[in-house]
C-alpha cells in the first residue's frame, strides 16, 4: 500500500484525526489481528499450491490462488478484508474460489450474499456458471412481484448465494437483513462512502459472520470514504458509528503526516493489492496519445459568452467563492459541453440534417473523423466513450452519416439489448466497427475482444472511472498493444481536467484530495482562455 496523502485545505476542512490515547487503543486492537494473522502463516503453509480441482472449466493463475490463500486465512482468523487487484486480474474468480472452498473443504455452503452493480449482475452469474456449477444460485433482482417470488425461495433456504444489486439490496433490505449471512460481499462501485449516508447505514444494518470488499480501483479517495471502509471492516472495534466518528473527531493541532501514517497502519492488514504490472507480464503494455483539437468559431463564441456570465456571477473571482456552489458547478459543465460540441446547446439548424456539420462545427469531431478515418483503413475496430448521453447521440447520427456501422449504449439501455449488442460486436466475423458507449455505463461489467483500441472524446474528474473503462479491452488474454486516444480542446477546461486526471492516476490506494478542480485552477484557465480566444 502506498504512502497517503493529503492537501493541507483538505487536511483542515475534512480530515477526522485520532487522540493519541484512542489511537494507540485502536493500533494495539489492529496489532492483535496482525498478530494473528502472522501466527496463521507461521504455523500453516497455504492451503493451496496448485489449481483446486473443484474449481472447474479453467485453470487458476499462481498469484490468483496466492489470492485465494489470503481469502482463507482471512477467514480463520475471522477477519474482514478488501481484495483489490488491479482490474483483469480475476478478483470475481477468487472470490468465488473461497466460497466453492468454505463449501468442498469446510461443509460451510452458506448462505452467502453478493452486492454488485446492476451492469456485472450477468457476468457474475456467468462466472459463477463456469468455474463453481455446483452452487445454488438466487439472482435477486427484478420488479416488486418478481422480487416477491424470489423472498419465498431465499425463506425457504434453498440456495447457497444470493446475487443482487446495490439498488435492490437497499431497497429491500428491511428483509435481506434478517438473513443470517455467512459472507456479505461487495463488488465494484459499493457505496461505502461516508458513515452517515443512507446507503452506507443500510448496508451497515446486514449481519453476517465476514464481510468482503472488492475493487479494482483506487479506494479512499477521500478521508471519510476511508473512515467509512475502516469502520464497515472493523466494526467490533467500536460499539457504534458514533463512537468511531469520536475516536477520529477533528483536532486542530494534529499533524497532517501522523494521520496519515495512522490510517496507513489501520488499514493496511486489511488489503490485498497487486497490479497487473506487476505479476502478469503476458498483458500487452497500454500506449496513450492526447489529441489535441481547437474550438471552431461557434465553440468560440459560446466559450466567450460563458466567460462573460462567469464575470457577472463571479465579480470578484472565482478564487473567492465555495467551489461546491451550484454556479461553479454550472459553469463547469457548461465550458465541457462547449469543448464538445456546440449542438448540445441547441444552435444546430432546422430541420436536423446528418451532414458535414456535425463535424465541421466542433474542433474535436474534426479529430475524431480524421482519426476514424485512418483506423477504419487499418481495419482497427473501436470503442469510443463520452461522458455524456446527448453527445453519444451526436456521435450517433456522424457514425450513420459516415456509413461506420456502431451500436450504442448508455443507462437506458436494458440488460438483453446490452448482451446481444456486445456479443455481435465481439463476433469475428462482425463487420461492426464502433461501439460508442457513456463512460459510467460502458466502464463496468463489459468485455470486448477483437479490439484493442479506445477513444476517450472527453475525459473524467476522475480518472479512475476512465481507467475502468480502459479496462474493457485491457485484461488477461488480450494480445495487442491497447492503444488509447483522448481528445481534448486547446486552452480550455479539458486542460485542467487532463493534468488533474493524470496525477490523480499516479496515486493508487491513496486517500486523495477531492477529484474536482480548484477554484483557483479554474480562474488560471478561464483567464489563459480569454487570452488566446480575445
């Protein structure tokens, strides 16, 4: 686990810090799980050396059942944990290699309960399918009667894992708690993220004997994210939330770089996580260009006229306002619409005609055609994400225009279409070229093969979210270079966006300052823009 670290703002706005005499009573509580933790490896040798045979259709790589061993002492020596292996190394098969192992090994079938994101409930079944068949499977999702059925069949017992959405794990969590859980089990995207949010509390009130996180991504991105992981992993520590809250209330004289090494020591017994660089060397190396493109005379006016509404509801800049005020936040979204495509303003002529003006209108779809153009020669096949719907729309109707044939998919797009669209663009034979997808909905739960080529038209906060969706042409058995291309305007947001993203991406298992520009970023853009627009 890296060193963490912290801005001074954030350090005094937001960072809980322990008392010196509550910190050494949790440290010495922390001791004693690694203790036991280092007695299990004295006194055992792993469990597993080579592939389990009750895992079946494939065999496990070494550092996966290195994974499965440490899933397993973990679980004699009754501790929770978070299994966070970079993304594509198989985190989902380890995991359900200890509940097939609790079961062949220790009579132990369940019941287990599984959170995941609604967009990885099929592949999750689809893995469970493959490597374990032998386990009774309950996918809990569904409308109101269809659910209804399923509670009957989860009170009758008759079943070892029950699989289901954050959304329906909280919406009928009034029943699932009275369950009496062996491992609860949280995949990518859970919602631990502050002790006093709603999601966090419901999914706090779920009794079960272990509970297990999994996630490829950087976790803690900020300190009560962290402090939420912390007290859902060591509850017993605390007889409450509140209590824990206490331990970690705020002092002002505490020193930013000891609480830092605090949480690092708190948590670090707790995390496994290895990085594909390091211990999967057959994955291909990831190449990245930026291209850059100008705004076109309609961006730059609709670039100016923001520049002039930012004067008036900032007149004394921005550096003096609350970057959390809904005007800032406005005025984000809207300098990226513009970068863009000015159509998202609704300036596109009557009647909407596909023509050349979806491209010659905005700087980046100039890019983005030329750059079609010589992949669709090399015979490259795409995917291309943006983090907005009405844009993919646009992308759409240039795709349709330039005879590109492309699928299309974002939030609204339901399960069955999302599958078959999928499998007919990973088809061999598939004369399909793009796949144009919204960064949130595209970045989970997918795979696509026969491409290795991504196209970010713009990119997010959070550089984590683009990194997953990196990842849908970045795993074990890929065997091209994946090459990734993000476009970005010259001179504006994007900039601040780019390089914000880019640092953030070098900082793994940090606890991070928030994912969102300062104020006083922005004013540097704002006036570097209205230097090379003027």
């Amino acid at each position: 686990m890296d060193s963490i670290q912290v801005s001074d703002k954030e350090y005094e706005e937001l960072t809980p810090a322990l008392s010196e005499e509550s910190f050494q009573h949790l440290l010495g509580q922390i001791d004693i799980i690694s203790q036991s933790l280092t007695s299990n490896n004295n006194n055992n040798n792993n469990v597993f050396t080579h592939h389990p045979e009750f895992i079946q259709n494939g065999i496990m790589r070494d550092y996966q059942i290195e994974g499965l061993n440490w899933l397993i002492k973990m679980n004699e020596c009754g501790i929770n944990g978070i299994l966070a292996d970079e993304l594509g190394l198989g985190k989902t098969l380890q995991i359900i290699s200890l509940l097939a192992y609790l079961n062949e090994c220790k009579g132990i079938k369940g019941p287990h309960l599984i959170i995941v994101p609604l967009s990885t409930v099929h592949n999750w079944l689809k893995e469970l399918n493959k490597w374990y068949l032998k386990a009774r499977v309950i996918k809990y999702q569904g409308d109101k009667t269809t659910r209804d059925s399923l509670k009957k069949e989860i009170q009758l017992g008759q079943f070892d894992i029950c699989l289901t959405t954050y959304e329906c794990s909280i919406q009928d969590a009034s029943f699932l708690i009275r369950v009496p859980w062996v491992y609860m089990i949280l995949g990518e995207g859970f919602p631990i993220n502050n002790l006093n949010s709603k999601r966090t509390k419901a999914l706090m009130s779920y009794k079960s004997q272990f509970r297990l996180l999994s996630s490829g991504s950087p976790l803690m991105n900020d300190l009560q994210e962290a402090l939420a992981l912390c007290y859902f992993l060591i509850p017993n520590i605390c007889t409450s939330s509140e209590e824990f809250n206490e331990w970690f209330g705020t002092k002002d004289n505490e020193n930013q770089h000891e609480m830092v090494e605090k949480l690092h020591k708190v948590m670090k017994p707790f995390i496994m996580r290895r990085l594909k660089s390091q211990i999967e060397k057959s994955i291909p190396p990831k190449n990245t260009t930026v291209l850059h493109a100008d705004l076109t005379l309609m961006q730059s006016e609709l670039y100016k006229n923001l520049l002039a509404k930012y004067k008036e509801l900032f007149p004394n800049g921005l550096s003096s306002q609350n970057g959390s005020d809904q005007n800032f936040i406005n005025l984000c979204m809207q300098l990226r619409k513009v970068c863009n495509h000015p159509y998202l303003f609704g300036v596109e002529p009557e009647p909407k005609i596909n023509g050349e003006h979806l491209i010659t209108n905005s700087g980046k779809m100039m890019v983005l055609d030329n750059l079609l153009r010589a992949l669709k020669e090399q015979d490259r096949k795409v995917l291309i994400f943006t983090q907005m719907s009405k844009m993919m729309e646009i992308i759409d109707r240039y795709m349709k225009f330039r005879n590109y044939k492309s699928h299309k998919l974002d939030g609204s797009t339901d399960f069955h279409s999302r599958e078959a669209m999928v499998k007919s663009f990973n088809e061999e034979s598939s004369d399909y070229f793009a796949f144009v997808l919204t960064t949130r909905a595209g970045g989970l739960g997918l795979r696509f093969e026969n491409t290795n080529t991504v196209i970010f038209y713009d990119s997010d906060w959070n550089p984590i979210l683009d990194l997953m969706a990196e990842d849908r042409v970045h795993y074990i058995g890929q065997t091209l270079p994946v090459h990734i291309y993000r476009l970005t305007c010259k001179h504006t947001i994007e900039e601040i966006i780019l390089q914000r993203s880019e640092l953030k991406s070098q900082i793994p298992m940090n606890v991070n300052e928030v994912l969102s520009p300062t104020n006083e970023d922005l004013e540097k853009i704002l006036k570097i823009s209205e230097i090379h627009l003027n």
